[in-house]
C-alpha cells in the first residue's frame, strides 16, 4: 500500500511557519472532516502537502479564497475506468474538474480481454504516483472470467495476480464477486480472498445477498459491498461490518433509497461509487459531485456528504495521506463558491491548480499514440469464415416455442419469455412487429469461432442492427439486429475498427465510436469520445429505439451471472440454474 | 502488523449454518459498533472466530443469555505494562476479569533499563499471539533515554527498533515523546518518526502543544495522542486529525475535562486508554470498563462509549479482526448484566470464558522462576562505595538560598523554591519543620557512580526516608528521606532486592517491594504484589507522609523532560531552560 510520505525538516520548518510555505490559502471556510464541522482557516501548502490549517502563516504566494468553502478532494470508492470508454490519463480529464482527486479503478473489464497485461496497461496508463494529477488506486480483479459459461480474453489466478499487490497503488482485491464462491468455499475462490486479506483488504460484490449466506460472506472477511439496492439490504451489511458504498453511476442508481441509511451514527461506514460512469454523464452531470449535491438534496448534511466522499473512502483504504484538510495530508482540494453550491470552482491535486471553474488545465498527458503504446495490440478476432450464413437460425417443429430474452433497457436483470418464432423459410428471423431481435454473441479473443445466437425483445430497432465490442464480462462482441446483413456488417465494422460500438443500416454502417483500446476504450481525447457516442446515440434512434442508451442494456445481456436469461459466445444461459439451455423450449416448459 | 486470519471452508459451513458452530450465545442483546444500537441476535463462534450474528444456527453448545448484553471486548489503547508492576503474563490475570481482551503496550519503561532486550523479554513473557488469553499488541518505544540530562540503562536508535516491526504484534511507533525533536526537525528522531510510517503509523504523546508547534507535529504524520488535559487542548488536535485518546488511568485522569469533545460526529475519533494503571486500582476499579462506566455516569450513551472502547482503537490500528461483533472477527467478548449495568459477568477470549464474576478463570501461565527467566538477569548496580558520605550536601555561604523541587502529589509538573536551607555542621540537612526533604537520584544501571543530590518539599515525612527503582524515565534509584542513615540503608535494601521500592526508618527497612524484574516489576502473583504494596503505603503514613502513594510521586521527580525543577542522576535540571542548575541559587536569582 501506499506509504505515508517521510517527514522532511524543510517540511516541518514551513508548518511551524519559520520557513515560507508554497502558498497559502487565505480567508476560506474549510470542511473539517474529523470534527464536521466547518472553520474559518488558512489553509498552507509545501511541497505539495498541507503544512499547516489555521491562523496564515508565511507563504510564497497566497490564493485569497474570501470566505469560500475548501474541501478535500473527493474520491470515488470504486469503479470500473472502462465504462468511461476512456483511459486513465483521458478519465481524469474529465473527473478532476468535479473535484476528484483520487478514484479506486478495478480494471476488471480489460482484465477479462488482456488479463495480467491489461491490469499493468491501465496501471502504465495511469502513470507512477504523482505523475498524473490525480490519485490512482487499484484493486485487483478477482473474478475472471465471470464463470465457465463464457468464453473470456483471460483468467486470473492467485498466482497472477499476487506479483500485482507489489505496486504500491494497490489497495485491495477488487470486488469478490463471485459470492457463491466465497459463501460455498471454493478453493481457488478462498485462495484469491487469502491473498488478498494478507496483502491489503478485500472488496465486496453481493447484490441481494442476505441471511446465513450474507454472514458467510462477511465471515470471509470481505469488507466493502456496492450493490445494495434496498434499504433493508444496505442495513443487513452494515450491521454485519460491511462498509457500505452506496453507488450512483450511470446505470445503477441507488442514492435515493439508500440514502436513509446515512446518519450521524452510520455515517463513518460509508462510502460513495459510481461503479460504471459514462463518459458524457461524467462531463455534463458530474462525477463524485453529483452524488455529493443529490445527497444534500435529499436531505443530507453537506458536511457528511463531503466526509463520506472523502475521509471514508481514504479510511477505508488505509490512505492517512488523503481524505482531509489536515497538516500532513496531500493538498487535495475542492473550492467551492459556497456550502450550498457545491460545484467545484477550483481543484487542487498536490497543492497545484488543475481545474477551474470546470475546464481542466494540464496539458494532455498522452496522444492517441502514446495512449496506444500503453496497451496490447489490439484486435478483434471474429470466426474466420464470418458470413450471413453463420447468423442462420434453423426453424423449429411446428407450433414450437422459443426461449427469448425480456429486455428492460434500466435493469440488468432480464426475464425470460416463451413464444411461438416468426419463420421464414427454414430460418427463425426477427420479428419487428412483435420486437423479437436476433441477437448474436460472437466470441472475439481467440478464434474459437464460438457464436452464440439467440433472441431478445426490447430493442425496438425497426431497421438494421447495432454491435458492440463491450460485452460484460467477457466483451465478445454482441450484435443485435432486424436483419442478418446488417448484423454481419456491424460485426465486421467492429472487427476493422479493432473494438468498438457501430450502427449499421441497408448494409452500411452509419455511426462507429470507434474503441481500438481492447475494445472497450478509445484512444481519442474525452471530448472527441462524446462526441462519438452522441453521434452513434442518434443514429440509433434513427433505427427506431426509443431508449437514450441502447448498448448499455446489449452490453449486459452476455453477463451469464446476473439472472435470468443470457446469451454468452456459447450459448443461451439460464443464469439461475447456472447452465446453458436450448432455443427452443421441450413440451413440458411450453405447458 | 497482525494479519487477518485465513478462511477456510470449515468456517463458512459453519457460518452459512450447514455445519455446527462451536458455540452459541443465545438470546442476548448485542451492541452493534457499526449501527452503534443494540439488537437483538444470536452469536455463534467456530474456531475461535465468530461466524453468524443474527438468527441462532447450529452448534455443538449454547450460552443462554437470557436477554444480557454482549459486546466486544474492550482494549486499551495505550498503557505502559511496568505501572502495573506485573509482566504481561500476571497483568492479563487483572485484566481479564474487567472485560479486557485488547491493549496495545509500550514497554518504555523496560526499554530505559534493558533497550531491546527489555521490549523482547515483554514480548516474549507476553506469549506468541493465541497464546494468552489476550490480545497483546505493542508499540515500539521510540524515545529511550528521554533525553541527554539523565543516564539511562540503554540507548534506542532507529535501527535497534527496525527489525522489531517484522513481529506481527507491534502495531506503532510508541508515542512520540520527543515533541520538540519532531517539531524542530532532530534528524534522529525523524528517523525514527518515518520508520513508524513506513512500516507502521506512529502515536504521539503531546502535553499541551498547541499553535504552529502542533501542526508540524501533526503535519509529520503523527496520529494520536493520550496527552490532552483541556478540552480547547484535545479539541485542536481533534480538529487537525489526530484521534484523541481520552486518558483515565492511576495518576492523569482526563476524562471529566474531556468528555464533552465525544458526540455523535466525533465519537469515530476517540479512544479510551489508561497510560499507567496501578495494580490495586486495576483489580478494585477496574480497567477500560472503569472508563466506560464512568463515562456513561458523565452522560455519554454507553453504546458509544463502548464503541470507543472497542471498534475505535482496532480501527485505529488497522485490526479488522477485533472490536465488534461481527462475523469473521474473533470472538473477544463480554457478557453485562444489562446496558445499565456495565460490570462485566463473563469474558470470552477466542470462544472461550476466560473470567467470570471478577474471577479470571486459567491456569496461571507463569511461575515466578519462568517469569524470571522470559527476562534479563536483574540487577542494580548502586556505587561501589556508597555510603553516609554519599549523601553529604555541603553548606553554602551564610545567607544563600538553594533551589527546591516544589511537588504536588497530584501533578506531574514540579515548581520550584528558592529557600535558605538548614544548616547543621557544615552540612545542609533534611528540614522537617518545613518540609523540606533531601532526595538523591542514584544511577543504577552501569555503576557510573553518579548521584544527584537536591532538596524537595511536598513529602511531610517526618521520619526515615523511601525509596524506588521505578523512576521516570531512566529508573535510576530515587530516595527522599529525613536522614542520611536511612536513606543509605533504603538504598541498600533495594540494591539487594534487585529493584523495588522501600521504606526504612531508625535504621531499620519496615516495608519492601520486591521488583526484580528490571527493577519496574515484581515475578509473584498479582494478589501478592498489591498486599505488598498496600503494606508498603501503610508504612509510608507511619512515617508522617499523607499521600496515598508517595512512589508515585517520587518516580517522576527523576523526569528531566516535565517542567519545572527535576533531579536526576546527573543533577538538578530546569526542564524549561533545559539545562542544569545549581543547587545554590546566584545573587541575581536571590532577589
């Protein structure tokens, strides 16, 4: 873990105030997170580090904050930097001007397509300590692949993964999410939890886990949880020691009924994350901010929101260095215009200025190129003789059902439907009119030529298909269609652009947001990223699906651990009795 | 530091409840640390650990509780061993039986007589970890000697404690007692200061440092203090980050003055330790759970008091294995009464009843002679020719005054008295008309032959003389008497007793303390060494003195870093010129 930084007499010097300090900054209102309370204070810098909080002191320069609130810089407890589409060194572009400081990746999606190599990409990405103006801690992947029922890029042991915990930006064994594994005692599973344990502290995955299962989990010695969704859930966990993090990203929403859980009693146990944040929901909305202001709009004391978003996560992850504004601690720092307007006007990370009134000031850390140069050559590796034919779905005896997947495009949770297929000729085909889609799952690492196809009702495309190259977990690529052209050509799209996510129509494609950074991210800056998906957004509306975000919900229906029914590179998947099943339904289920 | 124990697939069977627990404690009310509420819940232990709070499960015994109250065991967060004048293996057996399953130990005493070998030998008295029905954690004693103005038994540098931190139960840098070495940048101390860091944390120890002063020393990544004795005191370090340990022990007692900085927003950032705790104090009061009671008298809701307790100083530490019950912590418990009722009836240790009704209930670990032997041969080398002689203080010009040690038995801080002594032959003598008594420090450690004489009022003795090897911090032997004969043969008595503390009169030893361990401990039972205490006090008030404890008193006149006026083997020191002094005052000084 990272170590508290040495102690310095030149340090010391400036903090009794007998040498100048770097800056001081005069005249602010400063959120004591150790006493919640805020307290006019100067607040002086040296060498990066807070030296001293209270009456000025001598300083080379002074920043006069007039009765501003200075805060600590926030920190996001964990999420996952691919679901920004965007590396390391572009994320923070878009982060630091909400005030974040510091951030806990797992990068648990280019683990599953590179493995050890992707986890030490976006760790070279992210550059060493310091280099970036931003605190980059990780957590290591612990669940790849997500199971045996999909075909992944990699798979992580213990063993690969214990040289990792050498890194100092290490803090944890990232979300255990296997909790099947833990609470049934699976050996490689216990292997990666008593590693982690021993190395640093191991972090929670377990939607929905209650009663004797959930004390299993716990007994384990798993720390954190991020999934609750209710109450009640979030309650159990935190009674049982669980620090909870309530999560407010792009997909999962839970600050509203979470929220209640916050109390002066509670409030040291938890944590914010936003999980999974799209890139135009970070630039527009906001980013550990915006769950700060929705806290207070529900209610919360902004004190709390700004504690529970900065000392906790720090606490939590034995970071002494970060988290306040305290002598000793990094100058991480948020000034805000008052404590009822809590956007960020200012951001320090390490004493510097690094956003203003949100425009991010540093110059680009990296070019496409360099960014490239971070990661494995990319490729998408799709079956060699890939034509129409292989989206061919043979006709079932007369009067047979099909199994087809129940969409909610703001759950990823789906159901599973029963229903009578539209042919044509010998072929099962989409059927717009009742929105049953062909969906395909082609596995992309290594050739396998596995596809899995099946059907899905809840696009609403009423014309050609849309693909992408994010897949959870594996990332194979998915594709759902009106038609098996348009499906071949999005596939191929994806497959030339080396990864990505594309619209195609009358047999061309019509938008590509091109993410040649193993599929899942783009090498372009931030702002060309958005303007990219906006683009390809529009153009599936043109296709005739109504929902703002349609490849978040196909990113998700390969997910063979989240129930009920998916489609994985080997098939479709009964999620709930962990097994493949077939297309068609047998006489008994059709009853 | 201490790792977190392994899982195994026994444990979450257990957990999960498909397998018998060991033990289950049925029907109680269970203080929940994280919630801070009390619920209702079952507890069940498998191998030591807890694995299931909540619904009872499946288990080979149950504990009825009847509707009593579990909680976790309490720590101390602070306390020096040697004040209880028991080794680890006989403190525990006080201890115990008051709901202590914690403390974190700084042998500082020890370590002034013996350095490395001293802490060792605590340590190895202490057992491995499992070994006593305690949890040993230690901090690594950081300032020995205290300072240049005194000889001490050895000399600590960063390199003696550095190979120290490799045992996994040491926890800090003991408190960092050199605060104006940390503040002004002594590179010794700094040293010492980022070897905690880097392999630990480090506790401070800060009487009264407030201002520019206090934020270097925080801002050098100290993290604690157990010094506060204001409110304004302890709520500026609160406020710079530091976690307050509130101190209630045998000689400070801090917490009526402090009580009111715990509420419900600070309450995360307090802990509750002794510092020194006499040894009939610990039986008849009692430890940590004297705090907790008292506390909860003041008006602090006893949840939150046990809280600090508990979670506090195991979060303080990093220990996620203790102080709560939770599952995958280990089962260090006790039973109460009834929240109103904080007298503990049981203690668990592991699972297991350790004290039941103030009866602590194992086997005696240790004999007098094993006792000796975890330790070095003892021995206090007094001058070889020490005699009446020794003590001869020769009469100044007529009409000068001396300086005197002004002691109050209450305070550590001396002041000091400028007095026309008594004169008898060409001698000054003890005065008894005035309370002015004659004190000598005697180096003991390496036969230097050094003896600081002076003169101290506070003692009333009105015969014969008492004497110590427990003198802060060097523990050089300090005897206060009315004559030299008695003082001579007080000197002598404790020499041949390897260390301990006397009383002698008419020529005559009327009562001894055996301490021959380092001269700070006794090797006999506990119960043995408070009878010969409280005899050796009875004595003290045949002699004239008042105090019910003059020792404690006399072992700190030695203390050449509290102000003001101190005697140590080398001589009088003003500790706030931080020099010597003259006994004789000059002119200038006389007006």
């Amino acid at each position: 873990m990272s170590e508290y930084p040495a102690v310095t007499p030149e340090f010391l010097a400036a903090a009794r105030g007998d040498a100048p300090a770097d800056v001081l900054f005069r005249g602010g209102c400063v959120v004591n997170v150790f006493s919640r309370e805020i307290v006019k204070a100067d607040v002086a810098v040296f060498g990066g580090r807070i030296c001293s909080v209270g009456p000025g002191i001598l300083a080379r320069r002074t920043v006069e904050l007039g009765g501003r609130v200075i805060a600590p810089g926030f920190i996001d407890a964990h999420m996952h930097v691919e679901s920004t589409m965007l590396p390391p060194s572009e994320f923070v572009r878009l982060a630091a001007p909400h005030g974040t400081t510091g951030v806990v990746l797992d990068p648990h999606e280019i683990a599953n397509v590179h493995g050890v190599a992707g986890i030490e990409a976006v760790m070279r990405n992210a550059g060493e300590v310091g280099e970036q103006p931003i605190d980059f801690m990780f957590t290591l992947s612990s669940c790849v692949p997500s199971c045996h029922l999909e075909t992944s890029g990699a798979e992580l042991t213990a063993a690969d993964l214990e040289p990792m915990f050498d890194d100092e930006r290490v803090v944890a064994l990232a979300e255990m999410m296997n909790y099947p594994g833990v609470v049934f005692g699976d050996p490689g599973v216990l292997e990666k939890v008593n590693l982690g344990l021993r190395r640093r502290i191991v972090d929670g995955h377990c939607p929905g886990l209650r009663g004797a299962q959930l004390q299993a989990y716990v007994a384990a010695g798993i720390s954190s949880d991020h999934e609750s969704v209710t109450l009640d859930e979030a309650k159990e966990k935190l009674a049982l020691g669980m620090t909870i993090y309530i999560r407010e990203g792009s997909a999962a929403k839970n600050l509203e009924a979470l929220r209640p859980i916050v109390n002066e009693r509670t409030a040291s146990r938890i944590c914010w994350c936003t999980d999974d944040r799209h890139p135009a929901d970070l630039q527009h909305e906001g980013h550990i901010d915006h769950i700060v202001r929705k806290a207070v709009g529900l209610g919360l004391d902004p004190v709390t929101a700004i504690t529970i978003a900065t000392l906790n996560p720090a606490t939590h992850y034995g970071r002494r260095d970060v988290g306040a504004v305290a002598p000793g601690r990094w100058a991480n720092l948020v000034v805000f215009d008052s404590i009822d307007n809590l956007s960020p006007c200012q951001v320090y990370f390490k004493g510097e200025l690094i956003a203003e009134d949100g425009n991010y000031l540093p110059q680009r850390a990296h070019t496409p190129e360099s960014i490239r140069s971070c990661f494995p050559e990319p490729s998408v590796i799709l079956p060699e003789n890939l034509d129409i034919g292989s989206f061919h779905v043979s006709a079932p005896a007369v009067g047979a059902r099909i199994r087809v997947i129940d969409m909610d495009p703001t759950q990823l949770v789906t159901g599973e439907l029963h229903i009578e297929p539209l042919i044509e000729s010998d072929s099962i085909v989409s059927d717009m009119a009742r929105d049953v889609l062909k969906l395909a799952v082609i596995e992309r690492h290594s050739g396998t030529g596995n596809i899995g196809l099946g059907f899905v009702r809840g696009f609403q495309l009423q014309r050609g298909a849309i693909a992408s190259t994010v897949g959870h977990d594996a990332h194979n690529l998915a594709v759902v269609g009106t038609n098996d052209t348009d499906m071949l050509i999005a596939a191929k799209a994806l497959a030339q652009a080396r990864g990505g996510q594309c619209a195609a129509v009358d047999g061309a494609v019509v938008a590509l947001l091109p993410l040649p950074i193993a599929g899942l991210m783009s090498d372009q800056p931030a702002e060309r990223v958005i303007e990219q998906q906006a683009a390809l957004l529009d153009a599936t509306k043109t296709l005739g699906c109504p929902h703002h975000d349609p490849f978040m919900p196909l990113s998700f229906l390969p997910l063979p651990v989240i129930p009920k029914l998916k489609l994985s590179d080997k098939g479709l998947v009964d999620v709930e009795r962990f097994d493949f099943v077939p297309l068609v339904c047998d006489r008994v289920e059709e009853v």
